[in-house]
C-alpha cells in the first residue's frame, strides 16, 4: 500500500499484542487416556478464518503443566506447510470457552481490541496483503515454515475501529449467504443419497412399474479391462490426455471438458485404451476398503483421451440406459461384495480384475424404469452442482470484496 488512506494508521505487528506457542512436552496417550481439556485443532486453523469450536479434540493437560490457554478473540496461525503460499494460515477464536488450548503446530497471537477489532481480524489475516507478506517468508525446501519473530515484524495498516466494525459487518452478511448455500447444498445431497438408495435398493419405485429387476455379474454384461495408460511421458510416442484415478473417484459422471492431464501413449494404446460413451470405470484400489470401487461413466465420446492403469474399464455388451449406468454401482449391495473381495493390508487394499467380473449388480429388466431413475438422480445432481456453482461465485465475491475493503479502495 503506497499510500495510506486518510484515518487509516500503520502498527508493527509486535507492538499491538503478544504470540504464545502451543501445546508442548504432550505424549500421544495424553490425547486418548483421561482427557480433561480442549484443544485447537491445526486443520480448523487451516480450513477456515473463524475457529469451529465442535472441531475441538480433547487432551490430557495436568494442573501442573505450564501450558497456554486460549481466550476470545485470540488469532491462531499454522507454522509450516507443504507450499509456501499456505503457511500462516490464520483462524479467529469469536466464542467464549473454557479449557481450552492450541495444538502444537500453530502459534496464538493476542492483541489489543483497543486497535484491532477480532471480527475484523476474522478477514482481514487472510487478506492478500497478509497472505503476500507471509509467502516471502516462508522457507524451506520440502517442507516450507515461518519464523515466528519475521511474522511480528510485518507492518499492518488498519482502518478506525468504527470502520472495522462496519467492514466485518458487511462481510459477516456475505458469510450467512455462503454458509447457507452450503446448508442447502448439504441438505440436498442428503436427500439424494436417501432417495438414491431407496430407488437403487427397489424400497420405493416410480408408479407403472412392477417389473422384476435381475441380478447379473459385472463380468456377464460388458468387457472388463485394466491394462491402461501410464504417466510417463516419452519421446516417440503420441501426445494425448490421460483419465485418471482421482477423475473417477471424485463424479460419477465424465466430460472430455474435464480432463486436462497429459502423457504419451503408443498407436496401440490409444486404440486399445480409448474412452467411448458409455463406458464404465471403476477404481479397483484404495487407502482403505471403505475407499474402493468407485465408479464413473464416460457421458459422451472422448477424442485423443486413454485411461490410466490406476483404473479398470467395463464396456458393455447388454443395453444399459446411459444416466443409470451412473448411479448402479453405488449401492450397499455393491459396495459389500467389493469391501469383502478386497485384498491388502496397511497401506493399500486391490481388488483383482476376476474378483470384479464376479462382483453382482441388481438392475430393472426395464429400460425405461432404468431410464426414469438415471434422469431423476441426474436432476438432484443438476441442482446441487448449480448450488455449488453458486457457492463458488459467492467464495469469489467475497474474495473481490475483501480486497477493495482491507486496501481502503472501497470505504464504509
């Protein structure tokens, strides 16, 4: 900021409050065997600029112990990370409570309300002003950290009090509007996932049909494939996109619009691993059981696109509604057979390309009753996607907003 605006004043960091570390000396029973106290978790620091006091963890503090307990209005700071955009990410205590300390990766920082209002704090330590003035610095090489004494040493300019009033009201209101699209896009997927599994577990059907459903094996209804694409990207070979592992773990649904990784691949691979519409991918591995068998549909023909080897393909052979497709794999019947078919143990869990084949699926005999559930669950997405969509264009509001009021450009 070349120029303050008028009433604005500067202040040095240390010189409006004083910081304090974490919790200290703890072992890891301290955290599971007769826990008395609270504490700050780094993840409720990081994910957002106003502490979540039902994320607190419980510890072990004894009375004896000199440890730092955390009072309203204190701001909290992450110490390191893995990029150094993301370091000292900051979160504002905004609630009374009682026994409760700091994890021991953050540092607290207490400041004078007489000059720094903590609703207004809320925002304005994730200014880009802030955010610019703590990337230069961070330092490291795999792992990038702050100092704590370099951070008090960054110069602020801070508006009156009767303006950070204002401001923090202003953006509060923007903040209601963002938490209550994410309660309804909330709401939403619950009511999707509820209705999801009555439809696909036949407990409620659309009225008309009363036709059988029939249970077939994975294997009986298309070609099942694994040999696909890997990342490396060599010199004699073809350019080409890549659909990869998380691409299917994250939707159900695949767009060409979507992938944007790129490798190589020979002439064979990329007629032998090309994305058609209608084709089905599955992820056959995880961290954990619960993680395995995700599955996504290609919703349209891919051009210059392969699969990586990380996933497995189904083309099907059986006429199968393209948008139910989308939805079938993702049943409790489906998900217990490939939990109990996994093998592994530690650190990744598989599931063989034989044991899919023989994996069971309940399907309508129908096409039309699969039809008419595909296009409803399709639409319960269209309105939670829109919902999310409308979440981001709040998130990027409130982004332009905090810039134009922390910078004085816009005045209140």
């Amino acid at each position: 900021m070349n120029k303050l605006p008028y009433g604005w004043k500067e202040y040095n960091l240390s010189k409006i409050g004083t910081s304090y570390g974490g919790l200290r000396n703890k072992k890891a029973k301290s955290f599971s065997e007769n826990c008395n106290a609270k504490y700050i978790t780094y993840k409720s620091i990081y994910d957002s600029d106003k502490v979540d006091i039902n994320r607190f963890k419980d510890v072990f503090v004894d009375k004896n112990e000199n440890q730092n307990l955390v009072k309203y209005g204190d701001a909290f700071f992450t110490i390191s990370s893995e990029t150094p955009n993301e370091v000292a990410m900051s979160s504002v205590l905004l609630d009374e409570v009682e026994n409760t300390y700091l994890n021991s990766f953050c540092f607290g920082f207490r400041f004078d309300f007489n000059i720094l209002l903590p609703e207004f704090a809320r925002y304005y330590f994730r200014s880009d002003y802030i955010r610019k003035s703590t990337y230069r610095l961070a330092q490291g090489i795999t792992r990038y950290n702050i100092s704590k004494n370099k951070f008090l040493d960054i110069v602020i300019h801070l508006p009156p009090l009767d303006e950070q009033k204002r401001i923090a009201s202003a953006l509060s209101k923007i903040d209601a509007y963002l938490e209550n699209t994410i309660k309804l896009i909330e709401e939403k997927e619950r009511f999707k996932k509820g209705m999801a599994k009555k439809l696909l577990n036949r407990e409620a059907r659309f009225k008309g049909f009363n036709d059988e459903w029939e249970t077939v094996k994975l294997g009986d209804l298309g070609i099942i494939t694994a040999t696909g694409v890997d990342k490396k990207i060599r010199d004699n070979e073809i350019p080409i996109k890549l659909l990869n592992y998380l691409d299917v773990f994250n939707r159900n649904k695949l767009y060409e619009k979507e992938i944007s990784y790129m490798t190589t691949a020979t002439e064979k691979q990329l007629e032998k691993c090309n994305i058609r519409k209608g084709d089905l991918f599955i992820t056959p591995s995880s961290e954990d059981r619960e993680g395995i068998a995700k599955s996504s549909v290609a919703m349209e023909d891919f051009h210059d696109t392969v699969y990586s080897y990380h996933i497995i393909r189904v083309r099907f052979n059986k006429e199968i509604d393209l948008k139910f497709k989308s939805y079938m794999c993702d049943t409790d019947f489906f998900h217990r057979q490939a939990y109990r078919l996994s093998d592994g143990m530690g650190q990744r869990y598989f599931i063989s390309l034989n044991n899919f084949r023989n994996i069971e699926i309940c399907i309508p005999k129908s096409i039309e009753e699969q039809k008419i559930i595909g296009e409803y669950l399709s639409l319960l997405d269209t309105e939670i996607d829109n919902l999310k969509e409308q979440k981001e264009e709040i998130k990027k509001m409130k982004s332009g907003v905090i810039k134009k009021l922390m910078t004085g450009e816009v005045r209140l």
